[in-house]
C-alpha cells in the first residue's frame, strides 16, 4: 500500500485531497494540517484549516463556499451580536460551533490538539488520517502598515484570520510571522508518517501561511527532506496569479514573486523533487528545471472532481518518474 | 419609592416577578437569583434561573414552556449528538447557547458572575435589579438510592438538574445538599438590598432548592431576619401539591409536609411575618397564624398576568397590614 503525506492547508489543501483519494483509493494518506490559523472566538478554539479538511473529506462541507458547514444556519452569531459580543466578521454558523464547542471542552479537559482532531474526525471518517501540524500553539500575524500605531513604529500586527478575513487582505502585508513556531514541536504521529512516507505532496496551498507555516515547526521541513522520497508540488499559481485566495500578498511579504516559478524555487531544490505547473505556464518548466527540479507543465484547475483526480494522478507519476 | 427584593428560583419566580412588575410599577424591585441549579455543559456555564428570570423579564422567554428561549431552533444540539458528545437530556436550544458562551467567555477572562449578570441584562432590560445570589459556586446535589452505589453506601449523589430534567425526580430524594454554599459569600449588593429594602418577597418559588438555597448562603438569612422589615411569602403549595414541578420530591427529602401550612412553619416565625395560601387551603391560616405568622388565603394561581398580578399586589397588602 502507497503511503502518502500530504502538506495541507485549507480549501485548496482539501479539494485536492479529494482528487488524490479518487485517484489513489488505496492509499494510506496522512494529512498534516497547518493550525498557524487557529484562533480564539468567543472563548472557542477554531481551527479553520483543519474544519475545512475535515468537512470537506467527510461530507459535511459547504461546497460553492469552500469552508463551513453545509446547510448551515446562523443563530447563535445573531444572538452574540444581540448581546453586542463580536467580532461579527467571522462567519460561524450553528453546526460549526458545535465543532468547536465540542473541541474546546476535551482542551479544557486537557486532551492536546491531535486527540481532538482525532475524536472528531471518528465522526466524519475523512478517509485519511488527519494530524494537527503540532499540539502546541502557534498563531500566525501579519504585520500591516499603521500610522496610528502605538509605539511610533509605524506597523502593527494582527492575526492571520483578520488580515484575511476582516481586512480582506486589502492592506500590503509587511511580514508574515508564525508566532509560536520556533518553540512548537510536531505533533505525535508528523515525523513518524513522514519518516514512513512513500512520496510527499505539497497541493495547491497557500505556500507562506499553509504549507510554509507546518515547515515553520522544526523538524518537518528537515524530515521532509531527509526522507529521501520524492517530494512533489502543485503551483497555487496560474499565469501570474493565485487560483483562489490572496496568496500574491502573502508571496509579496516574503519577497518571492507570484509566478509558479518563483514558488518552486521559494520551496528549493533542497526540499522539493518535482513541481507541476499549469499548462499555461509552460515556460516555467525550463527555469525550475534549471533549479534542479522536475517540472511538468499540466492542466491545474481543480474545476471539478475528475480534473483534481487527474491532478492527483500527475502529481504521483511524477513522483514515480523522479524516484525511478 | 418602595423598594422591594424578591428570592427567586426560576419559572415560579420568574412569572411571579412579571406580576409584582405589573402592580407595582414604579418599585424598585431587586432580585437575588437561586444558582444553585447552575450547571456546566458542554464547557459552558449554564445559569437556569438566572436566564429564566432573565428571559422571562425581558421578553425572551418561551412562554408555553417557561423556561428557555421562544422561536428557538436546535442546530448546536443535534450536531454534538451527531459527535456522541452529551448530555442530551439537558434541552439547549442555539439562542440559549448564545447566552452561555457569552457568559462562559467573560467569566473565563476574569468577571464574576454578577458582573457578567448585569452585562446580560443589558441587553434584555428586565426592569429589575438582577443580582445571583452569589459570585461563588454553589451546586445542588439530591441523594438518591442507589444500591449499586461504589463503596457499599447504598446512595449517590446527582447534580440537581440532572435529578430534575433527567431522572424527573422519579426517584426518592434522601437528601438535598447545596454544596459549596457554606463556603460562598453573598454576591456584591445582596446584604445591601436586603438592608435597603422596605419589603422582602418569596414568590411562590421551591421552598427547598430555589429559596432554601438562597437562604443557604451565610448572611443572607440572618440579614432578612434583621432587616426590620415585612416578609412574606407565597405558597407554592395547593392543595397538598405543588402548583407545577416537584417541591414535594424536595420537601420529603427534608422532612417537610407538602402542605401551604407546613411549608410557612419550615420558614417559620423568624423569618416570615406573612403568607398567603391558597383559597383552597383555607384551613391553614388558623394553623399558619398560630405559630406567630400573618396568613390569608387568596387565589393563587398564575393562570395569567392580572391573576398574578392581584397575586403580587396582595403580597405586597399583607406586608403593609404586618408592618402598620
């Protein structure tokens, strides 16, 4: 049986999942969920990206959306905007809460993030087994521009959720920091999967604040590449832009331009074996394969479920090309 | 102004407190609130007399049922049962839910729950000073058979609303145990109210798990007693039964008959000046009125507002008949 590890962060990390169990229905897939942004709403913890794995894996998701549950209603955030208690801008609905209400107590009662994980998804039979990147906390800021800000520096930062969701990515961010990181360690079952892994796959995730930030918690990214399998991604990018989100933001903080080349070379040689960009970006193949790593140029629209099943498909026959 | 406190449980309490408001509108009327049938649920801190005055005060209640919140919906519920995660006898309905976790976060950040009472009724505007009877954690605990008991005592202990909503007092109450209470203190303007005020009222509220646990907390007892003022009460009893819920469950369990009577005599002379039975209960009054107690017999059931109201106002004669 194929072992497979994937890097993932939230919508684009579980649609791609999707595919790559209609593709490979007998594989034994790991997923180690970036919770850089988890937050604190109503004295509730919310992990957005691991959520989105979970519902969109186990049948609960809402699909035109992207995240939150389907068929969801909206009571309970009336009732604490009734109460005057927000913020109101982030959207949890009344089945959503109930996951979160669920989660905060087995914290409270002092089980770490990866049992929860666990116990919930004994619920959703995602078909994967679903690791929090680690159990400890690690909040993801991003620095924007503030005049007003206290201090006279000129910057202040804010949580990754509210840069995204609030602020709508809108203000230029300055920097990108996973607060916590450095002092995380991987969660029980990461360097365990990733030392038994056939092939690892980064999909099409945001690369600073997904999959750049489970490669922030030391020891991933040095078992990821001392697995001595191939290590294989998918471009978020498509002709100069991201597919979904505002990834171009993120890349600009970081100083790495939004192209699918720059992404490759952003992840490096070191880490990563081969990198499939859109067929509209061909002309990346050369340059990363310059870099030394294996390119192919194909289709990357996850348009629907065939598409990101062949997806998939051409992410582990490179894999298998590059290991050959 | 007259200045009235009422001791109050939940529904009894709760609809005797829109009465009094209907007759004496210009009162300043403060209550102090029964918690000890407070509860944590699923994390939350659950206040149900609290919320039911609350509720009830503010336009909120579910008039039919008494208790909880009208047009509610049970998302959150179904969904933890969908997680196997209980209780399931106890009815949270989302708009309730709300409530709890606001509670929950500002008790969590550091607020005592007087505090985040009045932060509550901010929004629902009750018309009354709603205080708990204390800021500390009291819980009410029945005695019950139970000869599978560990440790050969034949008995365990349940949580109040676990014996009530669950069990549906089926089972003999031995005894009724409002643990914590010797150790609390009453909460911030208690003693206060109680010194301040010019009438001192017990609708017609559990005498043993609603009044009896106020009274239970230390100082409040004895500050009723001193206050120099009229107190009077209101049977919860007619007819030898509780007018709704199980009182007799809780008064065998401590020993006293279930009659108007016999309830009035378990307050005793000390601390009541004045009682109102029923007008079924006629024959009481020679009994109540010898042992050093004012009684009249009057209707007494809330079948509606102006009935509770000419309840309220009765109340209120009977204790300037005692004062004058």
């Amino acid at each position: 049986m194929q072992r497979i590890v994937v890097l993932a962060g939230g919508i684009g990390g579980a649609r791609f999942l999707l595919g790559l169990k209609q593709t490979a229905p007998d594989a034994e897939i790991t997923v180690i969920g970036n919770t850089g942004d988890d937050i604190h709403l109503f004295g509730l913890k919310v992990c957005p990206d691991l959520d989105t794995v979970m519902y969109t894996l186990g049948g609960g998701i809402h699909d035109e959306q992207g995240w939150g549950r389907s068929e969801e209603t909206f009571t309970v955030k009336e009732e604490l905007a009734a109460y005057g208690v927000g913020p109101s801008w982030f959207g949890l609905g009344d089945r959503d809460f109930a996951t979160h209400i669920v989660r905060t107590q087995m914290i409270s009662a002092g089980y770490p993030l990866s049992a929860v994980t666990e116990a919930l998804c004994r619920r959703w039979q995602p078909g994967v087994r679903l690791l929090p990147m680690t159990d400890d906390r690690v909040e993801t800021h991003v620095l924007v521009d503030d005049p007003e800000a206290e201090g006279g520096s000129g910057q202040r930062a804010v949580h990754f959720q509210e840069y995204w969701v609030r602020m709508r990515a809108e203000a230029p961010a300055r920097a990108v920091v996973p607060i916590g990181a450095d002092q995380a360690a991987p969660a029980p079952g990461v360097l365990e999967a990733i030392g038994a892994a056939d092939v690892v796959l980064f999909p099409p995730s945001n690369p600073v604040v997904s999959v750049g930030t489970i490669l922030a918690v030391p020891g991933v990214r040095e078992a990821i590449a001392d697995a001595g399998v191939p290590v294989v991604g998918l471009s978020p990018i498509v002709g100069g832009a991201p597919v979904r989100g505002m990834a171009d933001r993120m890349l600009a903080a970081i100083g790495v331009e939004t192209t699918a080349a720059a992404v490759a070379l952003h992840y490096g040689s070191g880490l990563l074996d081969g990198w499939l960009v859109d067929s509209t970006d061909a002309e990346a193949v050369a340059e990363v394969e310059a870099a030394g790593v294996r390119c192919r140029a194909v289709p990357l629209m996850m348009s629907d479920a065939d598409a990101t099943a062949r997806m998939a498909a051409q992410a582990l026959e490179l894999a298998a090309e590059v290991s050959g």
